[in-house]
C-alpha cells in the first residue's frame, strides 16, 4: 500500500511537472525563435537599408534609371553573414539592376521579410533557406523604386539547432531528473503515512489479538454454564468469570478510545494552571492507603511550596496513576516505592522510583509502544494490556514534557516526566 502510494505521489509529481516542463520549454523556443529572428531581421533591414540609399535614382526619358556608385557589396562588405543577391526594381516594379542570381523581371513579392527555399549550389541540387527583405524606396515622399536583398540563414538555423538538440536532450534528462526527486521527495512525504500505516497494522493486529482472548474466555464460560445438568454453584463462578472478563475488555476499550481521542498536542485554551504538589499530594494519599495491603512501603516527597504550571489537571493525574499503578504491580512485597517532584532549571521533575524486578536493557527502547509487555504471563495475570505506559507518555508529550526511564533487573526502575514551567 504504502510503495503504490509513493509511485502514485511520484507519478502525478512528474506528470505535473513535466508537463509544466515541456509546456515551459515549448514557449521558451518560440520566444527563442521569435527573438533571434527579429535580430536577425533587424540587422537585415538596417544594412539593406544602408545599401539602398547608397543609390541614386535619376529620371531619364521617362524611366528610372539606376546611377549608382560602386556599392558596398561590391567593395566587399557583407550583409548580414553573406549576401545571395541584391535587386532594384522601379515604382512599376520592374527589375532594373542586380547582383547574384537573377530572379524575376516583375516584382511579385510584398514589402516586407519573407523567408524563402531557394535552389543553390552545382545544377541547383542543393536548396537553401534564405530570408528576404523587400523594401520601398522614396524621394521627396515618392516612391521611387524598391530594393530587394536575401541573405542565407545558416547562422540562425544553427543557433535553432543547436536549442533543439540542447532541448531534445535536456527536457528528457530533466524529466527523468524531475521523476527521481518525485520518488524522493514522495518517500519523505509519505513518512508519517508509513508510520501511521504500520501503527495502524500493528493496532488492529494487538487490538484484535487482546480482545479475541477474553471473547473466547466469555464464549466458553457462557457455554459451560449452559450445559446440563446445571449447577447453580458452577453457573455462579462462570458468570463471575465473564463479569471479570467484560470488566477487562471494558479497561482495553477505554484505553484505547483514550489514545484515539487524545492523540496529537492540546490547544492552548485546553492547557490551565495547576499546582503540581496539590495533584500529587492527592494521589499519594490514595496509594498510600493501597500500599499496606501490598505489603509495600510508599513514601511521596514533595515541596511546601506550590509548583505552577499550564496543563491538564486530569490527563496530567492519570499518567502519574499509571506510573505508580506499573510501580505497584512489579514491586514484589516488602519493596519500596517512591514519589518525587522538585523544580530543575525550567522543568518540573517528577519521578516515580521502585526497587522492583526491573526492566531488561533490550526492553527498554520499547516499553512506551502500545501493547508491548516485558512479562506477558505476569502482565496477564495483573490484568495488564500494556497500554499504561503509552498512555502515560502521549499525555506527557501532550503537554509539552517528556518521559524517560531508568532501570536495571532485579534493582527497581525509575520514570522521570519533566514539564516546562511556563504559565
């Protein structure tokens, strides 16, 4: 899912912008084109310009005729990269001098740039496009005559071939470049889906196994206390079996409504100021009551003075419930379990120690992942899913703080929340 998600992303990424691509380099040329054929017409007019009016027209017998000095051309200047031929012709348009090939007699072309093939070369095999410029020549605002002149556009040809060829490789590479970033940056993006995708695997997979458990203990229960003949002792200890049992699936859903709706950071308006030693004076009050029938020793130290902070109240108190609740659970009797609180810095530490059974070093990476138990049997018997710690750490990151552990086997644990002190 996850692989057809990324090459989808990669796909309509370099769809996009390879279209944008291509539609960029398409306007690009045609702007390149448009652009290098108007220098080149430029400098075309401006020199057939300059050649024209390097001939005197004078009147004779009713006709034009062309008096003109030697031309530019002919003491060896160059129009425009190399000229193909230069023509006159008069008001009536026709042809009165040339230079290059002959053409013909009558004018038929518009004024103005024309671009033509023309045949050139050994018995006129080869043809050359050329661009051909028409112009109108005046005196004393009458027209006069025309001058017409080609040049071969070999030099713009090239530069447009070399853009073409410089396209036709580039565009491509580009693309391919364009797909390679898709598929990198469409793996950074689909990150947090990977990871949501696996989370989600992993808690429909823990989810159902958890619960298919207690389904079936219910099942069986209900069957056994239906089956002749019936003994009302026996039907008393199946239903008080399936009560426990709808009790703990009850705990499982709940915790795990907890983590769906309170997943994410609070808002602001939801965060107010507590007093930290007045929730954790409360809560050990109550352990303390809980601890002789345990056979445990429970000590709380606290400050006399308030410690003020913004967050939860209740979310803040049930993730210190978890902790001591764990602590309770892996302290064998006669141990001792302790909780602290003090200010550090800008932090506000609390920490719930225990000389318990503690945790292996290669559990300790993994203890907050939802369902993850170091003793599976003893954290079935306890009633344990595994969801205490998860929870106790998504309200702690809720708030701003963070969770740690400290433990060593068979020497006890210690869990730290530290929350900044910011109101």
């Amino acid at each position: 899912m996850f692989e057809r998600s990324r090459r989808n992303l990669a796909h309509w990424f370099a769809l996009s912008m390879g279209g944008i691509l291509f539609a960029f380099a398409g306007v690009g040329y045609c702007l390149s084109v448009e652009e290098q054929l108007r220098v080149f017409d430029d400098e075309l007019f401006s020199q057939s310009k300059v050649f024209a009016t390097k001939t005197q027209y004078s009147l004779y017998q009713s006709q034009w005729r062309n008096q003109r000095s030697k031309t530019p051309i002919e003491n060896g200047a160059s129009l425009n990269g190399g000229l193909i031929y230069a023509r006159w012709y008069n008001s009536d348009k026709q042809l009165l001098q040339y230079i290059g090939s002959l053409g013909n007699n009558q004018l038929t072309a518009e004024p103005g740039f024309q671009t033509l093939q023309l045949p050139l070369g050994a018995e006129y095999l080869i043809r050359t496009w050329v661009r051909q410029v028409t112009i109108p020549i005046f005196e004393d605002k009458r027209l006069i005559g025309y001058f017409q002149a080609a040049v071969p556009m070999n030099s713009l040809r090239v530069n447009l071939n070399q853009a073409r060829l410089f396209l036709t490789f580039g565009v491509p590479v580009t693309f391919g470049v364009i797909g390679i970033t898709g598929w990198f940056l469409g793996g950074l993006a689909m990150r947090p889906s990977l990871r949501a995708y696996q989370q989600l695997q992993r808690f429909t997979a823990d989810a159902s196994h958890e619960l298919r458990t207690p389904v079936a203990t219910i099942l069986s229960n209900a069957q056994v206390a239906l089956m002749p003949p019936e003994d009302p002792l026996e039907q008393r200890l199946r239903l008080q079996n399936i009560a426990q049992t709808a009790k703990s699936m009850s705990t499982l859903i709940n915790d795990l409504l907890f983590l769906s709706r309170h997943d994410g950071s609070l808002a602001e308006t939801v965060l107010k100021p507590v007093d930290l030693c007045e929730i954790l004076r409360s809560l050990a009050q109550d352990f303390a009551a809980l601890a002789p029938a345990q056979s445990l020793n429970f000590n709380a130290h606290l400050p006399e003075h308030p410690i003020m902070l913004k967050a939860d109240a209740n979310l803040l108190k049930q993730a210190v419930i978890n902790l001591l609740t764990n602590a309770f659970k892996y302290t064998p009797a006669d141990g001792k379990v302790e909780l602290h609180l003090f200010p550090q810095s800008h932090y506000a530490i609390i920490q719930v120690k225990d000389n318990g059974i503690g945790i292996p070093s290669t559990d300790l990476p993994h203890i907050f992942d939802r369902f993850y138990r170091v003793d599976t049997v003893r954290s079935r018997q306890t009633g344990g899913f595994g969801l205490g710690l998860a929870i106790a750490q998504q309200i702690v990151q809720r708030c701003g703080g963070q969770i740690t552990v400290n433990s060593m086997l068979g020497q006890g644990s210690t869990f730290q929340i530290s929350l900044p002190l910011k109101l």
